[in-house]
C-alpha cells in the first residue's frame, strides 16, 4: 500500500525535473548591450562619454602608476617612488625593454578608436537628433584623431585601420602606415571634425570637443611632422614609417599656418591678472572655465595633485621633486638667463647664487616649491616650506632635490579636509602653447619678428618686466638659432609638467645632449639666518641615440604579426 | 510532500501485526569478551530489533516467518543466523572484521568494497585525523593521502586553510584547478569546507581518476574530495564530549637587527652610493650604549607588537545512538582562536578589542528513519556560523614590523614620558606614521561574519517487489552562506615626537589633538552570499547470481547555485551579481564481478551546463575500469602470505565547467565605465562600454584520464601496498589565447584552446601488527605529479628561452646570475643594468645582445607548488597509551623571496643582510653590497634565480598525539564508560633548505612575505564518554 503511494511520487518528482528542458538556458543578466546601448539616446551619448574619460592617456601625472608620470622620466622631475618596479626607475636606469614598456599607449589608443569606430557605425540608427548626430560625429573622430596622435608621437607610424570593428577571426592588418600617411589622415579628420563641430560650449556640454581643439590638435600634429626627429628621417632605411624619408622646410609653414588658424578663431587668449605679477599663470590652472584652455580633462572638485606633490608638512606625498635643472631654465625677472643677469650694484634685480630665489621670472614661484616658498597649512594659515637639510618633515634628503612641485597647485586648496577642494581641471591644449607652436614655426620659416611677438605676449602675462625696449629681456635681432634657443626654453618653462618637455626634446632631436648628463638636486644648509647652496647629482638617466627617441611596440604585439616591424634597436 | 507524510503515517500505523510471536534470549560474544550495543535483528520484519545490554545479551520477540536474525556489530562481521531451538539460550561468537576486504570505501554517490574497487581511491577515516589541533580540515590531511597535495599560505585565524589540490594542477585557469568538494553528495567552496568542524565527519575520500570521478562528469577533471558526515548506529545513546586546549606559536618569524648594528650598515651603504653619512658617530654611540631612549630609541618591534604563544580551544559534543527505527547523531562544535597581537588596550571606553581571532560554533543534526521495512527516510540539518576579527589598519601590523621604510628599529620610542603615543620620526616621510602600537590599541576592528546552512532529505525505497536487490531513493539538500563585514574604527590618533634635549612635544601632521569618535559601517562591497539547491533522483540495484555479482546505478541531478554580492545602494560598480549556474546530469553506473575476481566497471555521466549554449550545453563523459583479483584465482589459493593482490586499470573522459568571472562567456555585454565631468560646474556623467567579447562555441574543459595501478595486502593484511601510475590529458581548456592583436580594442573571448598534461605516480605502504597489548604500525604515502603545458595559442617570443609552451604550469622567470660583480673592470666588460658597481649581482646575457634586459630572462626554479609530497605516520599502541607520529615533507618546488622581505632599508635588516659584499669580503660575500638606492640592479625586483631557492624542500614534524585511556575501573565509579586524555602538537618543528629569510616554506611564491605566520600547536584534550 505504501509503497504503492510513494512509487508514484518519485518517478513523479522524476518525470517533473526530467521534463523542465529549458532548465539549463542561461538567464538574462543585464539589459545592457550593444542594441540596448545604441537605440537609447541617454546611453548612446553614455558610451560617447567612455571615450572622453581616457583623453589623458598620455598626460596624466598619475599615467605610469602611482604619482608618476611622463614628466617623471624625463629630465624634469625625480619621483619619491624608488623601487624597481617603478616605471621611473625603469626608463631613468635604462632597464626598459620592449618586454616591460608600458602598454598603454598602445592598447588603451587602440581601444578608444576601436569605440569611436563602434560609435560611428551604430551612429546612423540610434535615435538621436541630425544635429546631435552631427556633434557627436565631430567628437568621436577628433578622438579617434587625437588616440592616433598619441600613438604617433610614442611609435611612428602605425597600422591605421579606418572605420573598422574587428571580430576575433578577422584577419588584422599588422602593416604599419608611414608617417605621412598617418599625419594627413589624422590631420583630414582633424578639419573634418572641426567642419561639424560647435565653436565653444555653455551649460553642461561645457569641456566637450570643440572647433579650437580640432585645429589645435592639427598645430600641434604639423610642428611635430616638421621637428628635425621627423622631417627627414634619413638614418633608418624605414619605407617612411618613422618620419618623413626627404626633409621638406615647407612643412613648418603649414605648421605655422595651423597655429595660425586657432589664433584667427578669436576665441581663446592668455588669462592676465598684473597684481601680483604673472598671477594668471598661477589663476589660469585652478579656473575651470577659462578662455586660455582649448581643451581640458575634465575633472570634479579635487585634491589630486595637492595629495601627489605638496610636501609632507601640508599633508601631501611630496611626490615629485623638480631638478636643478629645471630651476635654473627659469629667468630672472628681467627676463634674462640667471647666467647673463648677475645681480651687482648696478644690477640690483639680477640673479643672486647666495639668495637663489629673488628676483626671478614669476612662473618660478608658481611651479617649483622652493626652501621658503609659501603654501596653505592645515591651520589655514599661509607659511614657509623649509627644504634644507634636517628641516622637519620637508627638509633634504627627504625631497631629494631640495624642491616640490608647486605648479597648477591651488593657493586654498592642500590635501587636508581643513581647505576646499579644488575645480582644477588638467590642461591638455592650451592657448599658451599654440603661442609657442606659431612661434617655433615662423622662426624656422624666417618670420622672426612674429616668433618675437609670441614669445613677449608669453612673458608679459608671465609678469616679467617689460624693460626700457618693452622686450621683456629678449635680446635684440636675434638669429634664427638663437630665437630658437629662447623658443625652446621658453617651452621648457611655459609648459613645465604638462607633458611637453619629454616629446619636444625628442622631436628637436636633443635628448642625447640633454639627457645623458647627470641631473642635480640643491642641498641647501642652514647657518642660522642665512643658507649656503650646493648642487648635488641626483642621477644620470639613460639614453641611447638613435634607438630611445621612439618607443618600442610591445614585444607582445611584434610576437603576433610576421607585418608588424619593431621599431629600430628595439 | 503531504502524501509522502500521509505514506509515511499509513506505515508507520499499519505495522504489521504479529500473528506467530516467539521471544528467544542469548549473548552475543566477541573474542575479547562479551559486546555491547550490538544489533539484533529480524531479517525479514527489518523494523524489529534491539540492541544488545550490559552483558552483551538481548531477548528479541520473532514476528517474521523464515526466524533469521541478523547479527552486527562495528569491527566484526555481519552474521546471519537461523533459530531452530528458540527456548535454548544462543551464545553468538562474532568474528572480528580484521582482513578489511570487506570495508566501505566511499565513492561517488555510493560505495564500494575495497576488494573490488576497480579506481583510484584514497579514503582517510576522520578517526585519524581527529585530535590534529588545526581550525580547518583541510591541513590535516596531506601526507596522509596520497594524490593530495596542498599549501598552507598563512596562519591567519579563520583564514588558514590550504590550498589543495588533487594530483597537482592541470589547467591554465586558476579557477579551474580546484578540485570538486563534495560533503554528503552536495558541492561545497574551499571556504565552506575550512568551516566544517573534524568531529562531524565520518571519512574523506579522495577519488582521483577517471573512473571514480566520471559520474561527476563535467565537473569531476580535478579530482573529487568526498566527505561524508557520521551517522548514528544502532546502539544506545552515546554521549561524547571532548575539550581540547592549545598554545599557538608562530613556525618561524623573522629576527630583526638591532639600532646599532642597522644604523653602521645605513652609514655603510650611504657611502657606497657616494652619499653623506646619515648617523654621525655621536648617534652610533648612543645606539650602542642604549643610553638615550627618547632621542635614540632601540626597539625590537617585532617582540613589543606580536606576543609569543597565542590561545586556541576547541570543544564539541555529541550524542548518538538509534533503535532499528531511528538513528541520530547530534553534535554541536566551539572553536576559538586567538590572534597573535599583544593587547594595547587602554580600556573599552576608548577602542574595543582588536586582536586577530576566529571563533566559530558548528551544529549537525543527522537522523535516519525506517518509516516502513522498505522505506528509509533521513534529515540532515547543519549550521555554522563563524567570526573573523582583525584589527582596522591600514597595512597590517607585520608588514609594518617589516618594513624599514615604516618602521626602523630606531624609528621612534615605544610610548613618551607622558604616556601619550609617538610618531615614527625616524622612519621614511611618506611614513610618518603614528605610533603602532597606539593604532593597535585605538583604532578599532573589522568584523566578518559567515553564516551557513545545510538541510539536506532523502528518501529510499526498496523495490524488491518489482525484482529483488532495485531501490530507489530521492533527495534535496540546501546549501547557503553569507557573510557580512562589519567594522568599528577610527582612521586617525593623536601622536607627538617628544624631543629629549628640550623636553619639547610636536604633533604629528594629521593635526589631532585629542580622539575621534569610533565610526560603525558594514561594508556592503564585501557582502556574499551563495545559494546551492540539489535535487537528486537515484535508481540502485544490486544482486548476485551465482558467481556473478552485478551493481547498478541510474542518477539524475540537479544543481542550482546562485552566488552574489549584496549592495543596498543601486548600481554601484563594486555589485557583483553572478549569473548563476545549473548543472543537470544523468548519471549510470554499472559493475559486474566474477566471484570477486574478474572486475568490470562502467561509469558514465551525460551532463549539462547552463555555463554554455546550443550544441555545446551537453555532453557525456565515459570511463571504463577493470581489475583482476589475481590472488582470488586458484592457482594463488596455496600462496598464503599473499591475502589481496589486485591489478586495475582505469581510463575516461571527464571535463571542468569552470569558467573565470561573475557573467556568461557566451555573451558580450555593455558594462558602465568610468564617469566624466563635464559643464561648467563639476557634473558626473556615467558612460557605458564594450565588454569582452563573447564566444557563443565554447564548452566544457576535457581531460582524457588514464590510470594504472595495484592493490596488495600480505602476510595476514598486516602490510598493505597500494601504487598508482596516472596520466591526465587536458585539453579543449578555457583560455584567453594570446595571440591576436591588441588592434582589435577589445578584451578577446575564451576559447576552448589551451592543452596541458600531467603525469606521475601516488601510493602508500602501510604495515600494522598486534601482539597482546602493543600495536604498531607505520604507513608511507608519496605523491608526485609533474604538469607540462603543451599548446595555449601562445605567440612566438623573439627567443625560444622565453617561450611558456613546453614548461610547466606556473613556471618563473629571471635573469640567471653568474655571481657578484667582483672589480670595476669586470663590470665595464660585461653588459650589466645601470648603475652596477663591484658586490652587485651579475646577469647573463643569454641573448648576446650586448644588454641586459627582459629579453635575457630564462625560466628559473620550478612551480611553487610542490611536485613532490612525502608523509610517513608511525602510530604505537601498548595498553591503554597510543602514539601517533606524523611526518610530512614536500620536495621539487620553488620559492621566490620579495623586495618587502629582503631588500636592505626597504624591508627592516636580518641577519642574512650580514654576509654583503664589501671589497674585502669580496670572496665570501653571500648577499650583494649594501645600497640606499632601492631599486638598484640587485633588486628582487629585477627577477633573478639568486633570490629564489630554485629547488627548495621542508619536511616537517607534522602531528604527533600522545592518549592514555583512562581504565574503566577507575570510570565506572563516575558513571563515565570511556574518558581519554591526550596531548597533540600540529607544525611541531620544521627543516627546509631556506631558513635564511625567516620564512615559512609554505608561503606564496614572490607575495608580500608580511603574511600572518603559519603557526605550531601545543595542545592537551579530554575526551570523556559517557
């Protein structure tokens, strides 16, 4: 009898799990895909905006990891991050290879534009406005544009794969396009997106892509194509891929004619503030809405870079200490090297060895902390930083250099809750560098007299005095190479930490020159009210010529392409 | 259900009447006496029984037709007996079970006789492993079985379960290398096994080839450990408490340098950098005469934070015992495990405790019902909940202790002169901590509680109405678990450096004059749960004809898991929502023997993965297996010194449906991204992206298992030989390939690629004899297991000496060192990394290329799992003493030390820093020169052979338990029936080839090395039964 009832409701039981079919289908997870993404107008834009967040690929101060940067394997600063995984350590040491280099340039480039390529092809059917699809076309290829560049600048040329979304089983082109190939195409999608592009922004679209940028990328794109490094890359038997095979000098009028084009749009100038003098170039970096940036990654209120580099005192990592070198490219307040300016009787306002920090072009004080330059503490109050051997907390060995960065910092805002945060934003093209991209340009073309306006419309809003001949310390009737000599410094100074210096002292071809030699700190004593001042070697990087002015391509990748050529040396 | 109670109430009503009543009476004896709780049953009314008295005797009243009584007892074999004179009182003599032909092994979803077990079989009893003094089971059991392989990767109370593995790894896929748990026929994680409490469990096996593990097809490839829970037997009710007491002590732990010595080798290595001397005379001084405990503080950090034994208890209950109608075993557990923290507390208004512990309660409830004679009903109910403590800081406190950058034996005082606490002034700036020991005693706890529990019903019926020997029987078990993190903290103290030359203080930067008040928050991110629901139909049959002997099984199952991460906030990146899995298959066994000499088996499982889609959802897994009784033929018969000698074969199919990760790999989704922040104010924008491609043809992981081996038992079973040669080939395995372009911008999909082999041998010797009142024996067990990695789509490095294809899995890679730099000269003329100078390390230039870089990287070492793992037990037994020895030892491996342990002024210096190069040294020197430069070319960091031992080895005095059983004379006085007391110890002394780093042999490979020290036991316990 029991068994009889209890038979029934096994196999029942049996025949119930057996007869669900369907109980291995997968569920659903999310209702966010490709379809779903493309036919919302809120998520269509939401996928735009990926794009956007990866801009400072290559200028971030945080990009190699930690608190370093491009700018911390260079011949600007020394990192605080001293082991041997530290990518500073890396490339300072010469220990990089073609197997450790950091991949990013590559990947996360090639990421973006694979995005944009994604965003193009979806583009016709989502549901957004014909003027919306419009905009939206111009912002993805700039960034495809501007992905491109950044690949440019680190490799040469690369494989340029257009409009195309690989699967996994496509057969990828390995082949690398010649330099020529990939500037006019970044270059015609640069006009091409500035065609449909908006000249500036208000509200909530402010910090999109705007006309400006497109044709401040292309300037920025044409004065590297005409740079030494690339117009007339006769040392490598290359097929072009690293730089154009015949030197051409007309290039650097098209340079010029590009940075021209963003100064004719009349939408951007220099932010001047006279009191104190040069104050704009401090105000300029913590003003997120401003007329000098062309283009800037934008951020939320922060404390970023007071967290990385303020010193310890003001609750700061103290992580980047500029070299000595980087101090000394500053003038004096007249404008003058500090090696031709020496301060004596006659010349109360010239560079003093016993009292470094006087008299110095203004830009000084806002880049570089220095013993006894001021910053917020967490008091709120506004005081010295002592960097000289045994100071407490600041003092030397613990900033190697006897420096900290004090550049784009804001005056209220310091790593502790006692300040605001900041709504800085990071610069990535700004007016004051298309200044110096039509400078250099006009220069190498013979138009000296316009490199002379550039430069003193830089250094007036720097705050250096103008002197008797309203020159601003530029010597008379320079020549060409000694135009460029102050070009070139005028950079170093002007664009300090902002990326620029690492890629300019390639394309100029100097960095055998500059960056062999050892790089100094100040060790500064102190002897009651005075200091005495002593340069000390804080390191002698690497660098093998010809072989480190291009990045190597991951080994990674080479392994995979019998098409794809390593760069030379590598 | 209501009509299976209904059923059940019908039987249990509805018993059958007696009509034809005979009451009989007797004794039931063994050799050594008269046995107590034996059963007596009626073979054909199964309900009626009863359990034998003080004197071994019963009285039974015969209800059934054919007056046969079944006779058991554990450790004697079952017997059968007809009555023909039911007045005359019986005498039963019960022969002692001693040949173990016929013990249980567990399997799966069933067992088996040892005599005609045709696979690979480990089966350790828990008795064996019981009175080991470790918080998780796991650690108990390598050296005893042999194919287990494992690694204990910290001490840290309620995290220190090992790693195991089954026959070593055979997958590229970490998550794919675990081998399947099965406790009581229900899959369970590696964390929920470290919860099970040893005094629950019956046995372990560990099934190890393709015929024992192919009814778990699709999961079974790396191996199966099964366990199964004690049950209660016919026997009055037992009571069974045991507490256990024990004293933890780290194995090893690192022997920092004094102030004096460490600030000479600071000096020394600033002046082979070419840099200023940091310490000046007058500080050297004051270091070595200790005179200036403020200005000049000398601590040895480690002995001021970590106190030397820590405490460890561990009690349990139970109670069990059963009528022929019910069987129950009941138990409930404690453990509580101390941490190794001194205690800082100033008091509990100001912090609550914070010491590292773990402390865990465990329930089981396991009953068994013969509702009807046919019907077999049985509940399991279990529960753990446990609690992990640690203390809330940010790095913890050994990798402080390690670091010389944090914390230099000179880097502050312990306390000021006015009680408050300091700041390292000494240390590096990025750490100007506060003081250790302040944020030990006031900066609070984080909490984690696991909750589980396991209900588990099964129902067997006989069917031998439909043909004799069919049954079948039907279950469900619940498995669930969450955790939750909770933690009550302060982030910031109040700190000052006291200054001796003018009694001055100065706070510390973080500007805090007095406490802040404790924060409460549960961290949500951390919040798991997991859900698995099995459903399980089972058809048995087994009958013999004869000679013939046939077993059969038909299996369906269904398992449901679901697993995530709890956020009560909406959409925030941190949720982890699995896509959950089921698992459906059908399972057949079937087995033949003839006369228990030619032995056939077949094991298949047709599965299916909710993990895959289409074509590629089911498959089905065979495995034959066959065995040859050699010594049951007849010509062995006159071989008497020969008891079992078995010759098996087994070979199969079985796959891993594990795939990595919390979503399908079958689909590519859109996920959120980052956000940006656009307008002229700070607005957040969310963006979406492109997840990894997905792959709509990939399967389940294969591997083609063969194994051959042999079963001896000789001289009267005291010696017993078990080997095994196995090979496994897998392949088809789940695998990211590495050999398309990054130019796709896309994360690629698995594909089933990658290929693998492993290959070696396990097995164990084991002799066991008794004379009178002594015992001995001693049992032997090896393992090794060599793995190779044959194709993973990997593409061709510039020079075959970086290549992974053709190396194992897990192989390192380095530069290979050819000694120290010895003069100037030297370094000019070979390449060398920057700023090489004599005493630094020299590296090959493998390439030739005139450069060292990655490029000249070569393997180096071994895996870090051992290869080889060795384990002897030597146990004693003379009257009421018993001694249990365990060695184990583990061979063939490598362990690659890291800059956090090693390097000089980032890690805080040992003794091994002693042997530096220096130019006069140059010929001895064992550790390259001293540097203040970090990152220098002799770094760990630059992965080199020199700061690896390439083939390192321990062998350890694992467990020993010394037990006096108390005599039953001096018991009964106390009503007691047994009382045992003991002494064990766990880890007690350990020899390794690498004790010049202070480091466990077990840690990971290259990891932070500040790990929580794997800890020796000292343990005392009474077991009382009563």
């Amino acid at each position: 009898m029991n068994t009889k009832i209890f038979i029934p409701i096994v196999f029942a039981v049996l025949l119930a799990a057996c007869n669900k079919g369907n109980v291995l289908d997968q569920v659903q997870t999310t209702d966010l895909n490709e379809a779903t993404t493309f036919s919302d107008s809120a998520r269509t834009l939401q996928f735009l905006t990926r794009i956007y967040t990866d801009l400072n690929l290559s200028a971030s101060p945080q990009r190699l990891g930690g608190s370093i940067g491009i700018y911390s394997i260079g011949d600007e600063v020394e990192s605080n991050l001293q082991s041997g995984t530290a990518y500073n350590i890396i490339f300072q040491t010469g220990a990089v290879s073609a197997l450790n280099i950091p991949t990013d340039a590559w990947e996360v480039s090639y990421a973006n534009i694979r995005r944009v390529n994604v965003y193009l092809k979806n583009l016709p059917n989502t549901p957004l406005s014909a003027a919306l699809k419009r905009r939206t076309e111009g912002e993805a290829r700039f960034m495809r544009a501007w992905y491109y560049f950044i690949m440019l600048k680190h490799y040469g040329g690369i494989p340029l794969i257009g409009d195309a979304v690989f699967t996994p089983t496509d057969e990828i082109p390995g082949k690398r396009a010649t330099f020529e190939e990939c500037v006019n195409y970044i270059a015609s999608e640069c006009d091409a997106a500035a065609a449909l592009l908006p000249l500036s922004y208000s509200g909530l679209d402010y910090g999109r892509i705007t006309k400006g940028a497109c044709l401040a990328l292309k300037s920025r794109l044409l004065l590297y194509a005409a740079s030494p490094l690339f117009n007339g890359r006769t040392d490598e038997n290359d097929h072009g891929v690293l730089g154009y095979p015949t030197p051409d000098a007309s290039r650097w009028e098209k340079a010029a004619r590009a940075a021209l084009d963003v100064i004719n749009l009349n939408q951007y100038s220099l932010m001047e503030i006279d009191s104190p003098p040069g104050y704009g170039f401090q105000k300029v970096f913590v003003t997120r809405k401003n007329n000098e940036y062309i283009l800037a990654y934008m951020t939320g209120n922060n404390r970023t870079l007071e967290n990385m580099w303020d010193p310890a005192t003001r609750g700061g990592n103290g992580s980047s200490m500029p070299y000595q070198e980087l101090v000394d490219a500053f003038g004096t307040i007249n404008g003058k090297p500090i090696t031709e300016d020496l301060k004596s009787p006659t010349n109360p306002n010239g560079y003093d060895p016993a009292n470094p920090y006087i008299n110095r072009d203004p830009r000084l004080a806002y880049t570089i902390l220095f013993n006894g330059g001021t910053r917020l503490d967490v008091n709120r109050t506004v005081t010295p930083v002592y960097t000289y051997v045994g100071a407490a907390q600041d003092g030397f060995p613990i900033t190697k250099t006897g420096y900290y960065l004090r550049k784009m910092l804001d005056e209220n805002t310091i790593s502790s809750t006692t300040s605001s945060p900041t709504e800085r934003c990071f610069p990535l093209l700004r007016y004051a560098e298309i200044l110096l991209n039509y400078a250099e340009a006009s220069n190498e073309i013979g138009d000296i007299n316009t490199a002379y306006a550039q430069i003193k419309a830089i250094r007036k809003r720097a705050g250096i005095n103008p002197g008797d001949d309203g020159n601003y310390g530029l010597r008379q009737n320079m020549t060409k190479d000694e135009m460029r000599e102050v070009i070139q410094n005028e950079r170093r100074v002007e664009l300090a930490i902002e990326e620029h210096r690492y890629w300019d002292v390639r394309r100029w071809k100097i960095a055998e020159r500059v960056s062999n030699k050892p790089l100094h700190g100040m060790r500064i004593t102190r002897n009651g009210d005075t200091y005495t001042y002593e340069t000390v070697v804080i390191r002698t990087p690497v660098f093998v010529a010809p072989k480190w002015y291009l990045w190597p391509i991951p080994q990674g990748e080479i392994n995979k392409s019998l098409e794809l050529e390593q760069n030379p040396g590598w | 259900m209501k009509h299976l109670l209904k059923a059940i109430l019908i039987v249990c009503f509805s018993l059958p009447c007696a009509v034809y009543a005979q009451t009989i009476q007797g004794v039931v004896r063994g050799e050594d006496g008269p046995i107590v709780g034996a059963s007596v049953q009626e073979k054909d009314v199964s309900t009626n029984g009863v359990i034998t008295g003080a004197n071994g005797s019963f009285t039974l009243t015969l209800k059934g037709v054919t007056k046969t009584i079944l006779v058991t007892a554990v450790g004697y074999l079952d017997k059968e007996i007809t009555i023909k004179d039911t007045n005359a009182e019986l005498t039963i003599i019960m022969e002692q079970n001693a040949k173990g032909l016929d013990d249980v092994i567990v399997v799966g979803y069933g067992t088996t006789k040892k005599i005609t077990n045709t696979g690979a079989v480990t089966s350790v009893s828990a008795a064996d492993v019981r009175n080991i003094p470790t918080s998780n089971i796991q650690n108990t059991l390598i050296g005893r079985a042999p194919g287990f392989i494992s690694q204990q990767r910290t001490g840290q109370p309620g995290m220190s379960g090992a790693e195991f593995y089954i026959r070593g790894v055979n997958s590229l896929s970490g998550e794919s290398q675990k081998p399947l748990i099965i406790v009581d026929d229900v899959e369970y994680t590696y964390d929920q096994v470290s919860q099970l409490d040893v005094n629950e469990i019956e046995s372990f096996s560990i099934l190890k080839d393709a015929s024992t593990t192919a009814v778990y097809g699709i999961k079974g490839a790396n191996g199966v450990l099964v366990i199964t829970t004690k049950r209660g037997k016919i026997g009055k009710p037992m009571i069974n408490a045991n507490t256990e007491h024990a004293m933890q002590t780290p194995v090893t732990h690192p022997k920092f340098l004094d102030a004096y010595t460490v600030a000479q080798l600071r000096n020394e290595a600033l002046r082979n950098d070419g840099l200023p001397e940091e310490f000046t005379q007058e500080d050297l001084e004051h270091w070595r005469l200790k005179d200036d405990p403020y200005g000049h503080p000398d601590v040895d950090w480690y002995h001021e934070v970590f106190k030397k034994y820590s405490y460890q208890t561990r009690n349990t209950i139970d109670i069990s015992g059963g009528t022929p109608k019910i069987k129950y075993f009941i138990s409930a557990g404690h453990l509580f495990q101390d941490g190794y923290l001194r205690n800082f507390s100033r008091g509990d208004y100001e912090a609550p405790k914070n010491n590292y512990a773990y402390q865990r309660f465990t329930f089981r409830s396991n009953l068994d019902m013969q509702a009807t004679n046919t019907l077999k009903l049985r509940l399991d109910v279990t529960g753990r909940t446990g609690t992990t403590t640690e203390p809330h800081i940010s790095t913890s406190p050994l990798a402080t202790v390690y670091s010389y950058q944090r914390l230099p034996p000179y880097a502050a005082p312990l306390i000021n002169p006015d009680g408050s606490y300091p700041w390292a002034f000494r240390s590096r700036n990025i750490y100007w901590e506060t003081s250790l020991i302040g944020r030990l005693a006031l900066q609070g706890y984080d909490k984690t509680f696991r909750n589980e529990l396991n209900i588990l019903f099964n129902a067997e019926q006989r069917l031998d109405f439909i043909t004799k020997g069919l049954s079948v029987s039907w279950r469900v078990a619940y498995a669930g678990d969450i955790s939750y993190d909770r933690s009550l903290y302060r982030n910031n103290i109040p700190a000052f450096y006291f200054n001796p030359v003018d009694s001055s203080y100065t706070i510390h930067s973080n500007g805090l004059y007095r406490l802040e008040p404790l924060t409460l928050s549960s961290s949500p991110q951390n919040t798991i749960s997991r859900k698995t629901v099995n459903t399980l139909a089972k058809l048995n049959y087994a009958r013999s004809f004869g000679k013939h002997n046939v077993r059969g099984m038909l299996l369906y199952n269904l398992d449901n898991v679901t697993r995530g991460s709890y956020n009560s906030a909406t959409g925030v990146a941190a949720v982890q929502e699995y896509a959950p899995v089921v698992l459906q298959g059908t399972t057949l066994r079937l087995e033949y023997n003839y006369l228990q000499r030619y032995l056939l088996e077949f094991n298949g499982a047709y599965n299916g993965s909710s993990q895959f889609v289409g074509r590629h959802t089911k498959g089905f897994f065979p495995a034959i297996s066959a065995g040859w009784n050699i010594a049951e033929e007849n010509f062995f018969k006159n071989i008497t010194f020969v008891d079992m000698l078995k010759i098996r074969a087994s070979w199969g199919l079985t796959g891993s449906d594990v795939t990595a990760g919390n979503v399908y790999k079958t689909e590519q989704v859109y996920n959120p991204g980052p956000n940006y922040n656009f307008g002229e104010t700070s607005n957040n924008f969310p963006s979406i992206q492109e997840g990894t491609l997905g792959n709509l043809d990939i399967t389940w992981e294969k591997s083609r298992k063969t194994n051959v081996g042999i079963d001896a038992q000789l001289f009267n079973n005291k010696l017993s030989v078990t080997v095994d040669y196995f090979y496994d080939y897998r392949y088809d395995q789940l695998y990211v390939k590495d050999d398309v372009l990054k130019i796709i911008g896309v994360g690629l999909p698995y594909t089933n690629s990658a290929i693998t082999e492993n290959k070696g041998f396990d097995g164990q010797v084991s002799y066991y004899n008794r004379k009178d009142k002594l015992s001995y024996g001693a049992t032997f067990t090896f393992s090794r297991a060599r793995n190779k990695i044959l194709y993973q789509g990997e593409a061709t490095p510039r020079y075959p000496h970086l290549a992974r294809t053709g190396r194992p899995i897990g192989q390192a890679f380095g530069y290979h060192v050819l000694g120290f730099f010895q003069t100037q000269e030297e370094v000019d003329n070979y390449p060398h990394l920057a700023d090489a100078k004599p005493g630094d390390l020299k590296y090959e230039d493998v390439n030739g290329d005139g450069a060292i870089d990655q490029q000249d990287y070569v393997p180096i070492g071994k895996p870090n799992l051992p290869q080889t793992v060795l384990g002897t037990s030597l146990s004693f037994g003379y009257g009421n003493f018993s001694l249990n020895i365990l060695f184990q030892g583990s061979f063939d491996y490598s362990y690659r030390i890291s800059t956090n342990q090693v390097i000089p002024f980032q890690a805080n210096l040992q003794k091994v820093v002693l042997g530096r190069w220096t130019p006069e040294t140059a010929a001895t020197a064992t550790f390259p020169r001293l540097s203040s430069i970090l990152a220098g070319p002799s770094s760990p960091s630059n992965s080199s052979d020199f700061w690896m031992v390439t083939n390192a080895y321990y062998i350890r005095f694992k467990n020993i338990e010394l037990g006096y059983q108390i005599p039953k004379s001096i018991l009964r006085k106390f009503r007691i029936s047994a009382a045992r007391l003991y002494a064990s110890g766990y880890n007690l002394y350990t020899w390794a080839n690498f004790k010049l780093y202070n480091q466990d042999p077990e840690i990971q490979s290259g990891g932070s090395g500040a790990v929580y020290p794997v800890q020796k036991v000292y343990n005392i316990g009474l077991q009382i039964g009563f």
